[in-house]
C-alpha cells in the first residue's frame, strides 16, 4: 500500500448512531430515509482498493459532515442549515434544531477524530520522498436535488474538483483525459467544485490534492442503492486511475521520519476508523 496517495472517503457510511439520533425519534426516521439521496453508496468499495491509505468516515453525512469547514462562518453551506451538522434534508423541506451541545459533540467525537486521522495520513506522506497526492472521494446523484447550487441536469459522468493551488492544472487535464479515453463525459468543477485539504495544510504546504466525483446513475439501478452490472467495470477504472495518478505524481520513496509521539490521544480513540484499522496501523506502532 502506497501511503503517499490517501483516499478521503467523507460520505460512504449510512450509520447514524444513537448518541445523536436514537433510532426511535423522529429526526432519525427522516433522516434515514433521506440517505437514498445523500450516501455516496459504495464509494468505499469504488475506490479502496488497496492502492492508497484509506481515511473513512464512520458515520453518515447526516451527522456529520467531515467535508464542510469546521465553523459555521466559514462553511457557505450553512446558509442553507447543511454545515458540519444538518439542519435540514436534500429537498430543503424539514428543519431540525441542533443544539450548541448537540453540535460540540457531533464535532469533538466525529469532525475532529475523522481530520486528525487524515492530518496524520498527510503527516505520513511528507515525511517520504516524492509527491503527496489526496483524492477526495465522492459520487454524486445523476439528478439535481433541491439543495444544491448548480441545478443544470445534463450531469457528466465524472466531475473532477480542483483547488487553485493545491491542484495543479496538470492533474486535472490528465485525469480528464485518463477518464475520456475510457468513455467517460468529464466535467471540471461541476457540478461541484474544490477539494479537501487539511486546515494544517491548507494554502500552506504544496500537498497535492484532487476531487473524483462520480455519477451514481453510472453503477446504482435507477432509483436504489443496488449495484448495477457495470459497478465491477468502473470499479477497475478507478483503480486504474489511481495507479495512473501514482506513476504521474509519486516517486519510489522511503519512510525516514516518526508519524506521531506515542502517547498522541488518538491512538486510543475507540471511534477512529479507517477500513477497521486503528491509527497505530499507519504509524506501525
């Protein structure tokens, strides 16, 4: 497994637990049914494939958003109640009130855990030789819901998110032509646009970082959360894209620098989960 290229898998969970939602109010029922649309199914078979150090998020968007910025007035999505906590559903219809308690928790024991993990899965990286490469890791419904900002419904098959400078435009013009080879119809930065980086990081440290957003009408039957007959196809695809970034971006290297101290709080939270891998697992500790 090459630890220079780390997969950010922010949404591919349905799991709501009961610390915040217990599964006998009515929050948790709404919510539950809202996932059809919101889960990004599979993106956590899609693209973990053993090329990459996985970061997954254990829990549903719908809990916690690990992709929105951890304030509020940071997060333009939060106009709309859809910050790191969500206070509404896709079709913009029900309203939930969050607590600033409810919040902190969400926050303490979900946000923070899922960052500092890919802060350290970052950490790895630049202490190796060569490029460090984030892939953001994403699908995306084939039809506009009611949330989102671009409403235009002729969707690409691909959309490639870049950021101004932690995304070369290298990166994005071969991504775009690995993906059009294969038949794939690419967008840049639609329908959505940007890419994750850790705050540490973010517009300071050259880490390199892209977004792959794939249609879901591209491998779920219409209308369900199955896989359809073409899921295994573009499920090598991706693997092949990720192995092209690699020979593109990644130079062989050499581990020579500690991850973090041995007595890093993290190593014994029981809620850090990355494919069921510990924090310990990516420092070999």
């Amino acid at each position: 497994m090459n630890c220079n290229l780390i997969l950010n898998i922010p949404h591919a969970s349905d799991y709501i637990p009961e610390d915040c939602f217990p599964k006998d109010s009515e929050e948790f029922r709404i919510l539950k049914e809202d996932q059809i649309n919101m889960v990004d199914w599979y993106t956590d078979e899609l693209f973990n494939n053993g090329i990459g150090v996985p970061v997954i998020a254990p829990v549903s968007r719908m809990v916690c958003d690990t992709e929105r910025f951890r304030n509020d007035e940071d997060e333009p999505m939060s106009r709309i109640g859809m910050g790191v906590c969500y206070e509404t559903t896709s079709d913009l219809k029900h309203r939930f009130h969050i607590s600033k308690e409810h919040r902190e928790h969400v926050i303490r024991n979900y946000y923070d855990v899922h960052h500092r993990a890919l802060e350290l899965a970052v950490a790895r990286a630049i202490a190796s030789r060569g490029h460090e490469v984030i892939m953001d890791c994403h699908s995306f419904s084939p039809v506009p819901l009611p949330y989102e900002q671009d409403q235009n419904t002729n969707r690409p098959d691909i959309c490639i998110g870049r950021d101004f400078l932690h995304t070369p435009g290298q990166i994005d013009e071969w991504s775009r032509d690995f993906f059009r080879r294969r038949g794939y119809k690419v967008s840049i930065n639609r329908p959505y646009s940007g890419t994750i980086m850790p705050m540490k990081y973010y517009h300071k440290v050259k880490v390199l970082s892209l977004m792959v957003e794939v249609n879901r009408g591209l491998y779920l039957k219409e209308g369900t959360n199955e896989k359809n007959e073409y899921f295994p196809t573009l499920q090598k695809h991706l693997k092949e894209f990720q192995e092209y970034v690699l020979r593109k971006f990644v130079e062989p290297r050499l581990l020579h620098l500690g991850l973090a101290k041995a007595d890093d709080p993290l190593f014994d939270h029981p809620l850090f989960i990355s494919t069921m891998r510990r924090v310990s697992d990516f420092t070999g500790k």
